[in-house]
C-alpha cells in the first residue's frame, strides 16, 4: 500500500511539472519576445527549440533589434549586394557575423560576435606601421586568397620584428572586456628565426602607463622537431625562453592567432596602442605572414579548430 502511494505522489508531481512546463507555451507571444530580447543571441536560438510559439517570438525582429548594435544601418550598407529592407533583423545579425565588413580605406574589418553581439575589429596589415615596411628588401605585399583585405605584408628578411597599431575605442561596444590577438600565417616550408626568442606584446591605453605585457610565441610548429623550413634543414626544439609559453592556435579559417593581451573599452573615449616586438635575438627572421591584430570580446565565439591549447616543452 505504501509503495503504491508513493508511485501516485510520484506521477502527480510528475504531472505537476509537465504542466508547469506546458502552461510557458500558453503565455503571450509578445511577452516571451521581450524576455529572449533581455538573453543573447545564443539563448534566443536555443529557446526557438521549445515550442512554435518560442520559435516564432525567437525569430522576431524584436528581439534580434536588441542584440544589433545601434549603427547596424551604417554597417550593413557597406554591403552593397545586401538588401536589409527585404531581410530580417535576424538575417542582418547573421550577415554581419558570417561576412565582416571592410572600413576605414578597408584597412579594417567589422564584424559582430555571435554570442553577444558585440563588435569585433580586425585591424589589417596595411592599418599598421611595421618597423621597415615601406623598405621592399624586408617587407613585400603581396594577395593571399585565405586574407579578408586586398593585401598581408610578408616578411622577406629582417633581424628585428616589430609592429604596432591603434584602435579608438568608440567603434568598439561599450563597457567590454577585450582581447587582442595577432593573426598571421607562416610561409610553408619557407620561414625560419621564430623558434629562439619569445616576442614581447604589449596592449593598454594611450596616455597612461597601465598596459599589460606578456612573452608571446610566434612559431606554430615548435612541437614538430622534422618539420622542415628554409633550407631543407629540420628545426631544433624550442628554446629555454620558449618553455611555458603559450603556443599559437590554428583557426577554422586557416591563420594562426595568439592573444596579445586585453583592455577595457569603456565608454569610448579612450585609444588603445598595441606593440609587438622580437628585437632580442641576432637571427634572421623571415617567411612571417601578417593578417593583422584582432580585437574581440574576451569571451568570445570560438574561431579555432578544435584542438586543445598547446604549451612549449622540452621535445
């Protein structure tokens, strides 16, 4: 008796939670509208999975308004073959995440995060002084078919490395920790002088001196001893100032990345300088593809592949 009293209790409190899940499909399509708006973008299209009338109010444009920035409109007309009058407000979302626009002399690149819908800025190669870059015995220019921009700077031969770029943080969302990261490629089987020191990043903002600094490794193949660079010669393992470092990361579409630092973006009033130098060592450098310094949000939409982050060892 006492265990078939207990399986009832059961399945009335199991009826009592269907139901409460239930009775959220019978609320107004408006009101679930107004609380995804409050959500991310993420939590919009999981909540499209509940039920018909959550995915109708996950796809209103009353809600995907909300997570567009407020110049979206400026934004998007720099893609002339896209008509925002006849898209959604979540199609406009989508488009700015998937395909990011070129601006600024297209020296820059915007798009938006897909998990926040903050701004994520790539500051191209063209957008930033390199030590010698205007010199073509060091630096050349050159298309890349994998490159957003019309040109990356390709280092042909050099014994200091340094590069530096600026970014006003009024075409960054508000009150947002961000992180830079340097995107670059190496020369297959051609690049050399990236496996002896470490490159000094530096990332704060201009006018003060609170920026924060870090030993960045620039090789993405130093776990590889055989794999073979300039001159047919295979690499030694990394260096001692190597060990513990962080290595760079391979991204879903092809370059390298490795964090530079982070900063604060606070109301937009404020520039931020970014540094990053290799003049310690006497070896000759060369086959570096740069892409350009990306800044997104800390906790951003992964873009790499899905492999562990890698530290330097001794091999």
């Amino acid at each position: 008796m006492r265990m078939r009293a207990m399986e009832q209790e059961s399945r009335m409190e199991s009826d009592g939670e269907d139901q409460e899940i239930g009775d959220l499909s019978f609320l107004p399509e408006g009101v679930i509208a107004n609380v995804l708006s409050f959500t991310t973008p993420i939590d919009a299209c999981t909540a499209a999975a509940v039920s018909r009338v959550f995915n109708a109010a996950a796809q209103s444009d009353f809600v995907w308004d909300r997570f567009l920035p407020p110049d979206w409109d400026v934004l998007i007309s720099y893609r002339k073959s896209f008509d925002p009058l006849s898209s959604s407000k979540k199609d406009i979302f989508f488009s700015l995440c998937n395909n990011p626009v070129l601006i600024d002399d297209r020296n820059k690149s915007l798009s938006l995060d897909r998990q926040s819908g903050k701004k994520c800025i790539m500051l191209g190669a063209r957008g930033l002084s390199l030590l010698w870059g205007d010199t073509s015995r060091y630096w050349s220019w050159d298309r890349h078919p994998r490159s957003r921009f019309a040109e990356v700077a390709v280092l042909l031969k050099a014994w200091w490395l340094e590069l530096r770029g600026r970014i006003s943080c009024k075409i960054l969302s508000p009150r947002t920790t961000y992180a830079v990261y340097f995107v670059f490629k190496m020369k297959n089987c051609n690049y050399e002088g990236f496996n002896f020191y470490p490159a000094d990043a530096t990332v704060g903002i201009v006018g003060t001196e609170n920026h924060g600094r870090r030993s960045v490794c620039l090789d993405p193949h130093l776990d590889n001893p055989r794999q073979w660079r300039r001159g047919f010669l295979p690499s030694p393992g990394p260096s001692v100032e190597m060990l513990g470092l962080e290595w760079p990361q391979e991204r879903r579409d092809g370059w390298f990345q490795i964090e530079l630092g982070e900063f604060e973006s606070g109301d937009g009033a404020d520039e931020v300088e970014i540094a990053l130098m290799e003049v310690k060592g006497h070896s000759t450098k060369t086959g570096l593809i740069v892409e350009g310094f990306e800044i997104r949000p800390k906790h951003s939409w992964t873009l790499l592949k899905p492999w562990h982050c890698r530290v330097a060892t001794r091999v």
